[in-house]
C-alpha cells in the first residue's frame, strides 16, 4: 500500500524566515500539531487537511518547481549558443536548476502544524532530498529530531514562556543539532527575552547553528482559536522596537528576522 501523509496545503512562495527569507520556496504544509502556542497563527492546520500519497506531493512539488527548471533551461541554451560561437566545446550540463550559492531554487520546506508527528515526513524528507532538493524542516522541537535526513536543514522553535508551551521543549534535541540547522525564538514578552537570552548563555547555543529571534506577531481576531494557550498573566509585553534595542545593547549574537510574508501580503492570508 502506498504511504501517504495528511497535507494541509502545498504552494510556492516566498521563504518569509529564517537565513533563507527571501528565496523561492515551496512549503508542504502537514496537518496537525500536539501544541496550542498562545501566537499560533496556522490554527487551521490542526484539523483541516486532505490525505495524500507521498509520490502525489512530490508530483505536485515538482509541478510547483518546474517554472525555475524551464527559466534555467532557456538561461541555458542561451549560454550553450554562445558558447558554441566562441568554439568552446565545452560539454555543458543541461537542465540543472537554478542554485543561490549551492542551495538550489526553489527551496521546498516541510511545515505545519507539526511535521514530525506523521512519521511519513521522515520518508518525504529523505526522497525530496533524493530528488536533489534544498530540503527546511520548521518544527517545534517537542518532537525528536535526531532520524531526520542529515541532508535536511532543520529550523528549531524553541518555545519560550509566553508560548504557553515552554515545558514541552526537548533538551534530548540538542545534542543533534548541528551546524546546518536553525534555533528560532518567538518573542512576545520580556520574560521570553530574559528566557531565550539564559538558554543561549547556558547551551553556548551560538556555538551550534545560526540563532533567529522573531517577534510574535498580534493575531487578527478570526486568527484567534479558542484552543490555544493564554499568555501566561505576570509577563510583560515587548514591542518589536524593544527587542531590536535589548539585542543590539546585549550584543546577543543573533539574527532578527521579521517575517517578510506578513509584511508583503494580508498577515492572515493563507497561501503565501
Ligand atoms: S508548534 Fe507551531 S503549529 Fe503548533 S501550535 Fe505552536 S505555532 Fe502553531
């Protein structure tokens, strides 16, 4: 029988986070997430999704990345005719997609929801790679990371206080970070910025992988699910201008992002 996952959604965009942001990607977005952070802004993938082969995604993968392969291959031939009017001879390699540095476009990112709670992702990851892709994985880290493909970039969510979920943080993960993957902390309050700056300070987590900070975007009331955790009543809120501020003054070594999608479209738009 054919392995399958259940997807939310499957589109090409704009890589919004990360040391990627900015790059084409197309995002497989996996439905269901064992977490309620108090921020969740993709509350519809909880439930809602559509149960798919794994060669199915990839189809549609493919389908999604064929317009960079086709751009390249036009760049290409242009490249081969010139090559032969000088004489080169060169043997040229034909239909290799287009790369930034020797990540090759578009980036396909596996998201959620929760990736890892399907165990089919593992397999999708690794045969997504196979199929010569730059392969991301956003996970919350409650999850264990360790029998992911090696090829994969894994982004890391440690979740801070005002999450409502800090306890479900896995320590067992971070032995198996490595220098390819990502740590993310979403910022809200104060006490998370106290909270992310200790765990850098104890872990030597700048040691290990590049580490983003994100500011928690206010959630549009239809965005608002009524499953998701409080925001726990003793913290203090942090304005995005607070947090650049208290970065730069504690030269904390990390990389602000804000997420570039919410700033090019409607933050509640879906598919983007
Ligand atoms: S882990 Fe991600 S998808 Fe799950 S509740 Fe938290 S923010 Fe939402």
């Amino acid at each position: 029988m054919s392995e399958t996952l259940v997807v939310n959604e499957i589109y090409l965009s704009l890589q919004g986070e990360s040391t990627f942001a900015g790059l084409p990607c197309v995002f497989v977005r996996l439905t269901a997430c064992d977490l309620r952070c108090s921020y969740c802004d993709t509350a519809f993938a909880f439930t809602e999704g559509k149960k798919r082969t794994l060669e199915e995604i990839r189809v549609e993968v493919r389908r999604l990345a064929a317009a960079y392969s086709k751009t390249n291959v036009a760049a290409e031939v242009t490249r081969l005719a010139s090559n032969r009017e000088v004489g080169s001879g060169k043997q040229e390699q034909q239909n290799e997609p287009p790369h930034v540095g020797c990540y090759r476009l578009p980036l396909v990112e596996l998201t959620g929801g929760e990736p890892l709670l399907q165990k089919n992702s593992l397999l999708l990851m690794q045969q997504l790679c196979d199929d010569g892709f730059t392969v991301l994985l956003e996970t919350s880290g409650a999850h264990d990371i360790s029998h992911v493909d090696p090829r994969v970039r894994r982004i890391v969510d440690l979740k801070c206080p005002s999450s409502g979920e800090v306890e479900r943080n896995r320590p067992a993960n971070n032995p198996h970070l490595k220098a390819t993957d990502e740590i993310k902390f979403v910022l809200g309050t104060v006490e998370d910025y106290e909270w992310a700056k200790q765990q850098i300070t104890t872990h030597k987590l700048d040691a290990i992988c590049p580490l983003l900070m994100s500011w928690v975007h206010p959630l549009r009331p239809e965005q608002q699910h009524k499953s998701l955790k409080p925001v726990p009543t003793d913290q203090t809120p942090i304005t995005r201008q607070q947090l650049v501020e208290r970065i730069i003054a504690d030269a904390l070594p990390v990389r602000f992002q804000a997420q570039l999608h919410k700033i090019i479209w409607p933050p509640e738009q879906r598919g983007v």
